[in-house]
C-alpha cells in the first residue's frame, strides 16, 4: 500500500506514458526556442536526443525497480530519492558515452545534470497539481455516500426495521444495528489509503443486509465472487456506492423489486468489477446516479490513472457498471 499519494507511482503505464510525452515535448519545446531554422532545429533535437533518450530509459528503469522503497518513504524522502535516482542514471549514461567517445563535444556532467533536475522539478510539480486536482474527489466521495447513509428515508426504514425486530428476533436487530455502526465508522474515516477487496466486499454486505431488512423480498442480490482476488487493492467506497444506486434507482422505483447481480473475476492481471440492475429510461433519479460515476472515475484516475477504466451501458431493460482495474496487493 503506498504511503506517499503525492508521488507518481512509476510503475504505472499512464504514468511513464506522461513523462515520455511531457519530456520529448519540452526538448522539442527547446529546440524550437533555440534554433533559428529546420535544419538547426533538426540538429539540436537529434543531438539532445541522443543522450536525454538513455538517460530517461534508465531513470525510468531505476524508478520503476525502486517504486515499492519509494512508497514507504515520506513525500520530501521520496523527491530526494527521485532526484538521486536522476543523477545516477545521467551520470552513469555520461560516462559510458565519454568512455566509448560517441561524443566529442559534450556538455558537462555538472551542465547535463542541471539540466535533468530542472526537468525532474517540473515532472515532479506536474504530478503534484494533477494528484491535488483529483483529491477533492476523495473528499466529494465520503461526503456524499455520508449524506446518502444519513438520508431521513434510509434511517427512518432501518431503525423502524430493527425495532419491529427487538423482541421478535432480538440477535438479528443487535447484528443490523452493528452494521449501522459499522457503516457510519468507515465513512466517517479517512479513506484515502487503497484497501482489500475483501474489505470492500464487507462493508456492502453490511449495507445489503440493512437494505434487505426494509426492502424484503422486493431485493435480491446475486454474487458471482468465486473468482475474486480478496487481497486486490480498490479505493474505498468504490462499490458500495454503486450497490447503493442500484438500489436506489434500480430496485426502490419497482413495485415488484428487482435483482442486483454482483460480478467480480481477474482477466490478464486485471480485476473486473461487473454491477447490473434493473433500468427504467423514464426514472428521473438517474441524475444522481451520473454524478456517483464522475467521482468513481476521479478516483480511479487519482489512484491507477490510464490502467483503470470505468463504462456503463443501459440495454434491454438494464443498466450496467463495469469498471476494470490493475491487479495490484500489499
């Protein structure tokens, strides 16, 4: 699990896709404001490139061998990591092209690292403002699945539902009011470490069960787990938010109720996290239910960035959550 959330995390596709372009696109940027006409132009960037290219395949070879080192460190503890890293990679390329004399008029080691930290600082600083533009997700995520479990009409239902249990059923209206208190404690919690899927899965069996005891017979849910991966790391509040709007748009507009189908397996070292449910194009709720989506993905982009992918599909009477993640564990 990554202590650091502000550092990229070098051992995602999105991420090492990001520094080649934003890297590539600054030397050409430089190129550009250098040179004076196409065949300088021309020159520069394929002088640069010949020792920038190794230089950053290599940095990005150390860094993504010394990501598990770098989550464990404090943020300043894992710049300075990154910056050493960057130097050991442009000094190591350095020497290997003076040894070899691939070069005869090279800039010097002090000049080429300079350089590389500059470039290093700004990546770094990228990466900073793209994390803190999704952290509001995580924020928006707590707040609004807080307000939906306080809902009047949520709480009105379970407390009625336990009390019409005390004396009947005494064991069943203890274990839903433990599920109420478990509820509130994870919402109310810090939720921005990545966590089981195994945990995740808890915390919606929990809801369910509140769910069932004023819905009845009018709910049924399906799970199709048999080939979950319980170690596999999610943002919390991932599926449970879209149990929850399942419920709420799906199954509570229906007199007769409906099925909720849970599906989750691992393909090509991918989790997939399959969500249907009955779908009526005339509800007007499903305003709310877009909304959840937005955040969910924010969220997947904040943690997985381009390996993570949320769609959803409304076909022959239902609707569909399917979202596909990296198979990632402690």
């Amino acid at each position: 699990m990554r202590k650091n959330n502000h550092l990229p995390n070098f051992q995602n596709l999105g991420v090492i896709l990001r520094i080649l372009l934003i890297t590539n696109a600054l030397l050409m940027l430089a190129a550009m404001v250098l040179s004076t006409n196409i065949t300088e132009f021309a020159a520069l960037v394929t002088g640069t490139s010949a020792s920038a290219q190794p230089t950053l395949l290599l940095a990005l070879i150390l860094l993504y061998a010394g990501q598990p080192l770098l989550n464990k460190m404090r943020y300043w503890q894992g710049v300075l990591a990154i910056f050493v890293i960057v130097a050991i990679a442009g000094g190591s390329v350095y020497w290997l092209f003076t040894q070899l004399l691939i070069f005869e008029n090279m800039q010097s080691l002090s000049r080429t690292l300079f350089f590389a930290f500059i470039l290093t600082a700004m990546l770094l600083y990228y990466f900073n403002l793209h994390q803190r533009a999704y952290s509001p997700a995580v924020d928006e995520a707590r707040l609004q699945a807080l307000q939906a479990r306080i809902r009047p009409h949520f709480l009105f239902n379970c407390i009625n539902a336990v009390l019409s249990l005390i004396r009947s059923q005494p064991k069943q209206a203890e274990t839903a009011l433990e599920d109420m208190a478990d509820l509130f404690r994870v919402l109310m919690a810090d939720n921005r470490n990545l966590v089981p899927l195994a945990q995740e899965i808890a915390l919606c069996r929990q809801y369910l069960a509140l769910e069932k005891l004023r819905l009845g017979d009018r709910l049924i849910i399906e799970w199709k787990i048999d080939d979950m991966p319980p170690d596999a790391l999610v943002p919390p509040l991932l599926l449970q938010p879209l149990i929850e709007n399942a419920v709420y748009h799906g199954i509570e507009p229906l007199a007769t109720g409906g099925k909720i189908t849970i599906q989750i397996y691992t393909r090509r070292h991918e989790v997939h996290l399959v969500l249907s449910n009955p779908y009526n194009p005339t509800n007007t709720r499903l305003i709310g239910n877009k909304m959840a989506l937005k955040n969910i993905k924010e969220r997947l982009t904040l943690h997985f960035d381009l390996e993570a992918s949320l769609k959803s599909t409304q076909t022959n009477g239902e609707y569909q959550v399917h979202i596909i993640l990296p198979h990632t564990s402690k």
